[in-house]
C-alpha cells in the first residue's frame, strides 16, 4: 500500500526530474525559434505561437494541482483548492481588462485559462459581459465576487481595471493566508513564509504601477 503522502512526494520527484537545468537548459537557451523550444516541452501538436505555447504550460498546471487535492489532509487540500483558484482570479483580469477597454468577447476567449467546473466560474457568461456592473452580477457569490462589489463601489468615479485587479488580489491573498494558517504546526511553520514572500511581491509589484505606470498618491 502506498500513502496519499507518498503518491504526492513521487509526483514531485518526477516533475523535479523534468526541469530543464544544465545542458538541458543550455540547449533551450539555444534554441533559434519558438518552434524548437516547444518542441522539447511540449507533447503533439506542437504550439503556433509563444502565447499558444504559454497557454498550453499553464493550462497544463492548473489540471495537475486540481488532480492532487484528493490526495492531501483536508487542510492542505483547502489551500490547494485556493492556490488553483489564482488561474480564476487571472481569467477575471482578462475579462476586466476586456471590459474596461470595449473590446468584444472573442478578444480574450483564446486566452483564457479552461478550469475544472468548480472554478470555471461561469466564464462564458462573464466573458461576454458588457459592463463592471454585468460581470459581478454574473460572477458566482464569494469572497472574489464581494471584493469586485465593494472595488465598484468605492471607485465608481475613477473606474480603472487597476483597482479592480487589486482588490481580486487582495482578496485571493487575504483568503491565502487564512487556509495557510489552517495548516497543522510544522506544515504552517514552513509554507507561511512562502505565502508571505509571493504577498510582499505583490505590494512590490502593486507600489510599483501605481506610482510609475498611473501616477497614483499613496492613499
């Protein structure tokens, strides 16, 4: 018999045993086009494109965290329900963006990441949403969909697909952490200075495109 702890720790050795580093990674960095890149890391049919190729990594990520939760204790499979649930928050982005500046549904449909049911989120009816007020009415009831409400609400004046993007970031952060600490004691001790790193990132990156790409005060 083998463990759910074990199946997962084998998992990673194989996907640890697939990273390119060395002369594998030499050879990439040598490739001459996208085409001979993708070629090595991706299975038939190979990508037209980097955007394709990227997609493609991405998607491939999102289905592999989801087909680990039911093998983890209850706590880390809340966290890693809510870690996979960042390809959602990135969907809403596009779709955000997409509204903010009138372009039509099929301009970010070809970018969207394809998520299990229980994240989808309904994508096809937000993906075709004409408006902020449209796209949260459509949005499924939670804690994204509230962050989005009270965005509205306190930057109706100076809409900007910027404080919207913000305020799903804080909220998928500030759940992170709660399921974090939900972690039983050694588990805690090691993965919280981790989501603490990727939150001090995201103020770095939020202070930094606020002041220098939108001119924003502190406040």
């Amino acid at each position: 018999m083998i463990s759910n702890q074990e199946f997962v720790a084998a998992l990673v050795h194989g996907r640890r045993s697939r990273m390119a580093e060395g002369a594998r990674l030499r050879a990439f960095a040598q490739a001459g086009t996208v085409a001979d890149v993708t070629g090595q890391v991706l299975t038939q049919p190979a990508a037209a494109s980097a955007a394709e190729a990227q997609l493609r990594l991405v998607q491939g990520l999102a289905e592999e965290m989801t087909e680990l939760v039911p093998y983890l204790h209850e706590a880390a499979a809340e966290l890693l329900r809510w870690i996979a649930r960042r390809f959602q928050v990135e969907n809403l982005k596009l779709m955000i963006r997409r509204v903010m500046a009138g372009a039509p549904a099929e301009a970010v449909k070809a970018h969207l990441v394809r998520l299990p049911l229980e994240l989808n989120g309904g994508v096809k009816g937000l993906s075709e949403a004409e408006s902020m007020k449209v796209l949260v009415r459509s949005m499924p009831r939670g804690l994204l969909r509230r962050e989005l409400i009270k965005a509205l609400d306190l930057y109706h004046e100076q809409p900007r697909s910027f404080f919207f993007e913000a305020a799903l970031d804080r909220g998928y952060f500030r759940e992170l952490l709660e399921r974090a600490g939900a972690l039983p004691g050694q588990e805690n001790a090691f993965f919280r200075p981790v989501v603490v790193q990727e939150i001090d990132i995201f103020h770095l990156m939020l202070l930094t495109r606020g002041k220098f790409a939108y001119g924003l005060e502190l406040e």
